[in-house]
C-alpha cells in the first residue's frame, strides 16, 4: 500500500533568519505505520507536491494553525482526484471540525498502537470521519523510534550544515500556560519515555546535534537528573526548552551536552536575570522568546523589556505576538470578550497582531513588534549573533571530539523561502 | 594601503565565501556585511570570514566583544588586520 504523507507549507515568522527543521510529528507518526505501508514524505515547506503522483491513501499532518487552511487546500485536490485523504497531527486536533469537512477520516490524540485499525478499516472501506482519542493516551512504552528514514535528509543542511534532529524524551506537560494548548493536546500528567527507549533512539540519530522538543524538561527533578545522566556518554548537543535551575541538574545538563535553551522571559526582574545569569554559568546559551501583548502589557513595559533583554545579554531573541489559539485560555478569553478581530488561520503564525490589545491599539503593537527585533538585533546583527552560538557548540564538539566538519558538497545548498 | 588590502580581502571573500557571480567591484567595502542594504551575509559567512583571518593572516577571533564592530564592512574587517598587524 502506497502511503503519501505530507507536511503542508506555512509562513515563517517575520523577523527571523529562515530555516527549515526535519519535522517531529511526521516521523514519529509514521514510527506507527505497519512496516510494509510504502511511505512517501513530502514537505511543502521545502518540495512541491505532484498531485498527480499515484498514492492509495493522503495523510496531513499539520503542527500549526498557521498550516491549516493549506493542508484543507491539498486535502480538497487530493479528494477532486478520488484519492482518500485522512489528517492528523497538533493543528488536525485544534482545528478538528474545520478539519472533517475537508478529509475523509480525522485522527485525533496519539497514534501508537492505533493505526492497523485505521488502516484495516480503509481496506474495507468502512474509514470512520472521526477517530477520537483525544483523552485516551496510548502507554508512553508504546512510542516507537522515529522513522528519520522517510526524510530526505539533503533538504535540511544548510550550506554544508545539517539542521538539528528533533526528538522527544517524554509527552505531557504539567504546567498550563495561558497562551499554550499543550494541556489540551497532551494532559496535564507528565508521561516520561522509558530511559531505554530514549538513549536507544538517540543513538540510533545520525545527527550530533539535536532539539529535545519536549515541552518542557522541568517536571521532575529526579528524571530530568536520569536523563541527563542517561545521555552524557551519547555526546549529543541539545538545546530545549526550560531546564530546572539547580546546581546538579545544570551541571549534568552541561555535561550531557546542553547547548542552548529557550526560556520564556516575561517579566523584567531578577528572578529572569538570575536565570539567564545562571544557564550562562554552566556554558549554557539561552534564546529568550517574548511574547508580546498580553493584558499588562503596556507600551512603555515593553520598551522596558527590550532594553532589559540586552541587558541580561541574550544569545538570541525570537518575539512573537500574543496569538489566540484555539483551546486556549488566550482564546477563550479574547473571543468571549469579542476581541479577536480575525479568524482566517492564515494570519496565526504570530507575528500578526489579530486580536484588540488592551493597553494600545493593534496597529502600535504590530509597530512595537517590529521594533523590538529592530532594536535587539541593532547593534549585533542576527548573523552575527547566531555565529557565536555555533560557534560554542563547535567548541563543546571539539572539546569532546564529537565534531564533524561541514558537508563540502552541500555548501551552496541554501533555504529558499516557500512560496504561498 | 588600506585599499589594496580591501581590494585583496574582496577576493579572498569572495573565494572563501564562494560567492559565485559577484565581482569585487560590485562590492562597496563600507556597506554592511549583513542585512539586506548590504552584502546580505549569514551566520555561516562570518564562520567562513574568522576561518579566512585565521587562515591568511593569523589573526585568531575567538568571541571578542567588538566582534560585531570587526564584522561590520570590508573596510572594518581591513582596518583591524591592519590594526592587528601592527601590533
């Protein structure tokens, strides 16, 4: 059975220098798949689809809102051409109603140990509209290694420069976070893989250099302190998202090869600067996301903000707008107060404003957006400063000798922008 | 002299860089090395340029702080070999 599984294309955030990630959710979907389904992966993001191409069944997986209308698009020709089409993925489960008019079958939740059903109805042509189990998560021992072999891993080296791998080392997250859905998509309940499962699958990656997508790493102290330890004889360099700031686990994150972390700074206060101070103690790099206009948010804060972020010398900065995703507090809210003024899911890739603030009017925080990339990146460029943060994992590399030089021949590959 | 070391440097970018196409004259030394009003260089461009300092003239860039200043034009990056040869 020829299985044609596709990542539909979305718009980059504005102000960013471009890149292109192998994604997560297809590989780790298609670890699901019984091994002799023939798959094909396309993302759009990087290739163009040929609808043409012979498939018995279309698979969607989309990640975000801002994917949504284009994977409705592909779905919509596929089906012109009688080819079935089932969707799944984070965006398929926000947008699941939208989502059933545009496909045959809709999966929803954790795909692990689910799929020979939902292959075996479609070879009986009994496919349901919906496969719901939203809340009926599969055992976290069920979660297979990701098939990297489906990616066209060429598509992904920059200039002789293979992109990060992406990874996951436990599902769950227990904090619920106002602008996050997370806790919708995934339960508040931590559900860690097992540490076999994971040093197995990390070293099964041909890649030195990773992204441990996890939600968050700070949810136990006692596993986060395993894991690392687990992976310090791997000599992997990783960046993630916030780690637990205490004097072991930092130093085991260091040693087990912790490059950079994305830590969220919402406030200007010490508590941030320690935090910062503390990750840069342990030759860990921290790129700040800030998300701009929540409801305290006035102007003169955030101007505050940006300068505070230099202050506390940042690596790197990537600012987003407060965007109202479905099955979220920030929508239930903006949306029952009547304050989202557009719903076109094409305008969700957050660095539109599409919702009234509270403290300005949209079109000053769209102004103060771009001002805050204006100013952080002024006196130090983005290339430059991504240069220094490449620059200290080739250093961790060398130190440990896990440094692999650049692909010769793929120093002219380079990203093109997608077009839309 | 700064300007045949400029007109050398553009070369040796150009080379290093394989910035195939481009011509020396076609680039203004003062114009900023990175953004769209300028040569349009990345994060990998400036790896390439501490190879090519390291490499041509001994010079060793290891994360100083006036990194950005260094790295702002041709001229820039000209005027601190020349500094550094001095010294």
């Amino acid at each position: 059975m020829k299985f044609t599984l596709i990542y539909p294309k979305w718009t980059k955030l504005r102000g960013q220098t471009e890149f292109h990630l192998p994604p997560h959710g297809p590989v780790v979907f298609a670890a699901t798949l019984p091994r002799d389904i023939e798959i094909t992966f396309i993302d759009e993001n990087l290739e163009t689809i040929d609808f043409n191409d012979q498939a018995d069944l279309i698979g969607i997986s989309m990640m975000l809102t801002s994917q949504v209308k284009r994977g409705w698009e592909i779905a919509d020709e596929y089906r012109k051409r009688g080819v079935p089409v089932i969707c799944g993925g984070i965006a398929t489960m926000l947008h699941a109603e939208e989502t059933s008019h545009h496909a045959d079958a809709v999966f929803l939740g954790e795909a692990e140990g689910r799929m020979e059903q939902v292959l075996d109805d479609f070879r009986n042509n009994r496919l349901r509209k919906i496969y719901d189990y939203l809340t009926d998560f599969p055992p976290i021992g069920s979660v297979g290694i990701a098939r990297r072999d489906i990616l066209k891993r060429q598509l992904y080296n920059y200039r002789g420069i293979q992109m990060v791998d992406l990874f996951h080392a436990s599902r769950g997250c227990r904090f619920d976070c106002y602008p996050c859905c997370v806790s919708y998509l995934g339960g508040r309940k931590f559900r860690p893989r097992p540490f076999e499962k994971v040093v197995e699958e990390l070293a099964a990656i041909d890649n030195n250099r990773l992204y441990i997508v996890d939600n968050s790493l700070s949810q136990d102290r006692a596993w986060e302190k395993q894991l690392f330890a687990e992976m310090i004889p791997l000599k992997k360099k990783w960046c993630c998202h916030p780690i637990d700031d205490d004097d072991e686990i930092l130093d085991l994150a260091a040693q087990a090869g912790a490059w950079f972390v994305y830590q969220a700074i919402f406030d200007i206060s010490d508590f941030i600067r320690n935090r910062v101070k503390r990750y840069h103690d342990y030759g860990i790099g921290v790129e700040g996301t800030i998300l701009l206009g929540l409801d305290h948010h006035t102007e003169d804060f955030i101007l505050r903000l940006i300068d505070f972020l230099l202050e506390i010398e940042l690596d790197l900065a990537e600012f987003t707008v407060l965007t109202p995703f479905p099955h979220t507090q920030a929508f239930a809210d903006l949306h029952g107060e009547g304050r989202i003024f557009s719903y076109d899911w094409n305008d969700y890739t957050c660095d539109k404003v599409v919702f009234q603030p509270k403290q300005m009017n949209p079109e000053r925080l769209q102004d103060l957006y771009d001002e805050a990339w204006r100013t952080f990146y002024r006196e130090k460029s983005q290339p430059y400063r991504m240069f220094e943060l490449f620059q200290k994992v080739i250093d961790k590399e060398m130190a440990d000798g896990s440094y692999r030089s650049q692909q010769r021949a793929q120093t002219n590959r380079k990203f093109g922008r997608a077009k839309q | 002299m700064i300007e045949d070391l400029i007109l050398k440097l553009k070369q040796e970018i150009i080379d290093q860089l394989q910035l195939e196409g481009m011509t020396p004259e076609e680039m203004d030394p003062e114009a900023p090395l990175f953004g769209e009003e300028g040569l349009g260089l990345d994060s990998i461009d400036v790896l390439e340029l501490v190879v090519l300092l390291d490499k041509n003239y001994g010079i060793k860039i290891r994360g100083p702080k006036e990194g950005p200043k260094i790295f702002y034009s041709i001229k820039t990056i000209a005027e601190y070999i020349l500094n550094q040869q001095k010294n």
